[in-house]
C-alpha cells in the first residue's frame, strides 16, 4: 500500500478530464481538535491527504478560544505541513463563526474552511464575502512562535495542554483585521503597519476554497444550491451524527437517500464525488471497510477519520482494483485516438462522462506508486 499524499493528485497526461471532473483525487481526511497543537502536528505526519482542524464539535466551549489560538499560530506558515491544512469553523448561525474568519482567512497557510450546519446559499455567499473582506484588509496579529504570551495575557485563564509557557486568556489575532478608515487608501502596509496579505486562492476569486457541511433536513433538500453557490466551493460532505438525530434514523438505511443526494448535487454542481462522513467506532476496522465499500458503491470518494489508524483502510477501499485500472486505460487510450462517442473492441459504448471517469481512476491508481 502506498502512503497516502497530496501530492497524487495531478493532471492525467491523457488530458484534462471531462465535465465537472475538479481532477481531486484526496481519499483521506483526518479530523483533528484545535486545541491540541501536538495532536495536529502529528496527524500532520499521519499520512493523510487533507489534516481537518476542528473548531467545533471536538472543542469544549472554554477551549474554544485557545483552539484559535492555535490554528491561527499553526496557519501563519504558508506551509504548516506536508498536505493542506484545512479548518472546520464553528456553527456559521452562531457567535464564534464570523471572528474565526476574520482570523483564519488571511493566514497563508489555510487551504480550505469546512463550514458546518449550512443550510442554504445565502449563508455560503456570506462566508465567501467575509473571508474575502478578511483578506482584502490586514491579517490579524499573529504572535511569532516561542512569544511565551501567543494565547493571551498571563493570568488570564486556563492554559492549554500545549502552553508550555502557562500563559492563557484571549487569543490577540482574534481581534478584527485593520478596516481602513474612509478616504484611507491600501497601501503596502495598514495604518497599523502590518504587510498587506496575499489573496492568493485566484482560482476561487481570492477567497479559501469552502466545504460546506449538510447536518440538517434543510441542507438536504438545498444541497445543489449549497454546491453550486460559489466558485469557491470545492466539495460538500454529509454531517451524519447531526443529521442522524434531526431525522431520527437509527441505521444506515435511513440514510441512504441523503447520502445519494450529496452525490447528485457535488457532482451536478461539477464538484468531485463527495468524501464519507466518518465511521464513529475507530476500534471496528472490518466495519469500517464495510461501511466504505457501501459508500463508494453510492457514488462517494474517500472518507473523513477520526484516529490515523483508519487511514489505511480508507486508503484501501477506495483505490481501483487492478482490473479497474486496466479498464480505465483501455478507455483512456482509445478516447486518446478517437475524441466523442465511442464503442471499444469488447463492445462497451463510453461517453464523455466514461472517459472523465476513467481518467480520475488512472490519477488514483498512481498513488499505490507515488
């Protein structure tokens, strides 16, 4: 088995793929709390294609402040590690959510917000256009590393595990970014003398690629309207532990038209498949490949983890079979000499849609050698 890495995905030399083909090829994503610094740094060498930091659930509520803290310190690198860091903010309806971005959308190091409970595309285009306000200013301080006061001012609360230095309290890049007084012109620096950021993300139109969350009913039945509000949205996922308890299921089965309808909707939206919510007992390997052989059955790619030791049976299920693999280049090759519509020796008719499919199984099959 390969090692899981980012660096697998990449432009099939056949050429690009067909419609709504991103060229993503992530399988693993590990979720990990933002509050614990050593734990990120480690799934940081996990293997995982996509480190998750979490804001929200794996948070308490007094720790909240010491988790952005944290991630914002952790963001300040432009890169904090070996694959894209992303960060799950908390609730977008709530408190928390609008100072996160105000933190987190101009670190150079952040390469996507995964916005949970998102019922709608108003609440998309909100994000989009504070993350992009976020960016447009000046970052928020950002204490550099060894300033034994990054988490606050001494005294003021509870540290973290982490904090070797003791200190804790109110995180200062937390505090707005510079908004320029009216008739003040952007210039290489704010009127509080920080750099002006990149806004990198050209791609998105300068604002961090957006994973929104369907928890509820209501992300449900928008869920094409949540994929498709922005440019910026690269990918949606399920929230299944919210969405279990609002629809009041208590097996798999009633989830099986939710989950069919966040594959239709990424996928009409141009998005990649969607990637599995993830499998809550991290003891139960053999349910886990189960549960992923049932969901890329339905359409989905990769999964979300919770413990690194569900990487490689993530990793496992979702690879191309080695008869797949030799499909996908029979279709490739002779798409490559006859461009439309057309039938193989076998007698198999394939499409557009076929070869884009293929070519994505080819990228995937490159990472048991990359």
């Amino acid at each position: 088995m390969s090692t899981p890495r980012a660096s697998a995905v990449a432009a099939d030399p056949a050429g690009a793929g067909g419609p709504g083909d991103t060229g993503e090829a992530y399988l693993t994503w590990l979720y990990v709390p933002g509050d614990r610094p050593a734990v990120v740094a480690k799934a940081l060498r996990s293997g995982a294609d996509v480190v998750l930091v979490d804001l929200e659930d794996a948070v308490a509520p007094e720790r909240k402040a010491y988790a952005l803290a944290a991630t914002a310190e952790l963001l300040a690198e432009p890169r904090p590690g070996q694959v894209p860091v992303h960060v799950r903010v908390n609730a977008l309806a709530g408190p928390l959510a609008d100072g996160e971005l105000r933190t987190l959308a101009p670190l150079p190091g952040l390469a996507g917000l995964r916005l949970p409970k998102t019922g709608g595309r108003e609440e998309v285009l909100r994000v989009a256009a504070a993350a992009l306000a976020a960016r447009a200013g000046a970052p928020a301080p950002v204490p550099a590393p060894g300033d034994r006061t990054r988490y606050g001012t001494p005294g003021s609360g509870a540290a973290g595990p982490d904090d070797a230095s003791g200190t804790a309290g109110p995180y200062p890049g937390g505090a707005p970014a510079h908004t320029p007084a009216p008739g003040e012109r952007p210039g290489p620096a704010g009127a509080d003398g920080l750099p002006a950021p990149s806004l990198g993300h050209p791609a998105t139109g300068g604002v961090p690629p957006l994973y929104p969350l369907l928890e509820s009913a209501l992300g449900i039945e928008r869920a094409y309207e949540i994929a498709a509000a922005h440019p910026a949205v690269r990918g949606i996922a399920l929230g299944e532990a919210d969405l279990r308890a609002e629809l009041g299921v208590a097996d798999d089965a009633g989830l099986a038209w939710p989950r069919s309808r966040a594959v239709v909707a990424a996928r009409a939206a141009g998005l990649a498949p969607p990637a599995q919510s993830v499998y809550p007992d991290v003891a139960d390997l053999d349910g886990l490949a189960r549960s992923c052989a049932a969901g890329r059955a339905l359409g989905f790619l990769g999964r979300t983890a919770i413990h690194p030791r569900q990487l490689p049976v993530i990793e496992r299920a979702f690879l191309p079979t080695p008869g797949e693999v030799e499909r996908a280049g029979e279709i490739v090759a002779a798409a490559a000499a006859d461009a439309g519509a057309l039938a193989l020796p076998d007698g198999r008719f394939v499409d557009a849609a076929v070869v884009a499919e293929a070519r994505r199984t080819l990228r995937l099959a490159r990472r048991r050698t990359a």
